[in-house]
C-alpha cells in the first residue's frame, strides 16, 4: 500500500438530474484510518461516497485523489486505487463464491487475458482474509447475509486498492453479523494499511470502529474529528433530533444512550384537563 495517498474534495457540488444533494462541501480522507460517515437518512452520505469513488461528476468544485483531479483518472487506473462497495449489491444468479470475489482481479486482466496464477493467488488471500474460503464453491445465494457481506468484501479487497468506500456495509444484518463485519473492516484497516470510509447508521459502531467521524446534514459537512470529539450530545440534539447521554468509556470511545427523540409526543391542553 502506498504511503503517499491523499483523497480530498474541495467546494464540492453533487447531485443527479438537476437536484443538487451536497453543497460546498470540503472534506479531506485521512489515509490508511477508518473513517465513519454518519447522518440522517437522505442527507447526502452515499452522494459523496459516489463523488469519491468517481461513479458521480461534480457539478462544482473538484475531487482529487493524489493531488489529481478523479476526472483525469482512466478508470482502470482508478480501480487500481479506489474500491467501493454500494448498498445492497446483488450477486448473479447461481454464482459461487470463488467467481465473485474473481471479479475483483478484471481491471488487472487484459482484454486477451485470463486469470494469472497471480490473480488466482490473490483471490485465495482475498477469501482467507474475510473467512469465507471454506465456502469457495458454494453459491453466494446460499450463504447468510453477513457471509455475504463478507464475500463481497473479500471480492472488493482482491481489487488490492488502497482505499475502500462502503455504503452501509451492515444493513440488513443482525447484531451478530454487522459486527462480524465491523471486526472484518478493523482487521483490514490495521493488517493492510487500508483505508476505509464507511457510511453507517449506528452511533455506536461507528465510536466504536472508526478512528475518525464525518457528521453530514442537509448535503454539508458539519464535523470532523475523533469520535470522543464528535459525538456528543449537542450534535445528537441538532443533527438527529435526539436527547441522549454520551459517556466517554476508560478506552476513550464515546457511549451513547438515547433517552427519546426530541419530537416526543406530548399531551393537548385539553387532555391534562380532562384527567
């Protein structure tokens, strides 16, 4: 992994079809760190995880991976430096295991090529690493959702960039899984040096996992910093609409405890006088 990498955007505008989602926004990757993005729905995570990975055009300003603008990057230069994995991605029917993750090796096969010893030895890295080598030959619509997840993973780490963008990667998976999964990104993070920026809905996790947090709201960036200095209630109050206690942990990670949305319910007048 290279240790002279840089992803930035700066005065960023995305949006599709006319509708702009983020304004102005600047945001600078912190390299070879899990970066958490968190937010309410709707305001504008998975746009600028899309922006990074160079799948959306800027309507205004620029996104610059190494010093260079995303839209000068060839796209297989590009892949061999970015991965992203979107929400909910669907695997071919009846594919198994070891096929998917092989995809992850296409932007370094040729048109007249095939898969090298090379490629075959990375995608075996790839499964062993997420722990799904045992499920190799078996259909991925066999597995369980966190299996899943993980071979999707193991198909994006085989693409061996150096930076790898996850659009809530724990959706749809229980308890058990979504750490399953957290645990898999960690590992990665601190083994191979790779950078990952995900988008995630639980606070908590997020604290937990990430070494730094991106709070977004309404398409703009309205904090960035460590957990312990993100997270806290004031931003729960105004970004989520949410009265909670946050506790700073003995490991420095900060512990939220949701005591109701702000927007709770109250009694009419003329309820408290019918009582």
């Amino acid at each position: 992994m290279g240790n002279e990498m840089s992803l930035n955007a700066e005065q960023v505008q995305l949006g599709y079809d006319g509708s702009t989602i983020i304004e102005n926004l600047s945001v600078e990757v912190p390299m070879q760190q899990v970066t958490a993005l968190i937010g309410p729905n709707g305001c504008g995570k998975s746009t600028l995880l899309k922006g990074l990975a160079g799948l959306l055009r800027p309507t205004r300003g620029g996104i610059e991976l190494n010093g260079r603008s995303l839209e000068s990057w060839p796209r297989r230069e590009l892949a061999f430096e970015v991965a992203m994995l979107p929400q909910k991605p669907v695997a071919p029917e009846g594919i198994r295991v070891r096929e998917l993750v092989e995809y992850g090796r296409f932007p370094y096969q040729g048109l007249m090529r095939g898969a090298s010893r090379e490629d075959r030895a990375v995608v075996a890295w790839a499964m062993e690493q997420t722990g799904v080598a045992g499920y190799a030959e078996k259909p991925v619509q066999a597995l369980s959702g966190g299996q899943q997840q993980r071979v999707w993973i193991a198909m994006a780490i085989a693409q061996q960039a150096n930076i790898l963008l996850l659009d809530e990667p724990t959706t749809f998976l229980d308890w058990g899984h979504q750490l399953e999964v957290l645990e898999l990104l960690a590992k990665l993070n601190r083994e191979q040096k790779l950078t990952v920026v995900m988008s995630l809905h639980d606070l908590n996790q997020a604290a937990q996992f990430a070494d730094h947090v991106l709070v977004m709201q309404q398409g703009t960036l309205l904090a960035a910093g460590a957990p312990k200095e993100v997270i806290e209630t004031e931003m729960l109050a105004s970004v989520f609409n949410v009265d909670a206690d946050v506790e700073i942990r003995a490991d420095g990670k900060p512990y939220c405890l949701a005591k109701g949305s702000m927007n709770r319910c109250r009694a009419p007048e003329w309820m408290k006088d019918a009582v």
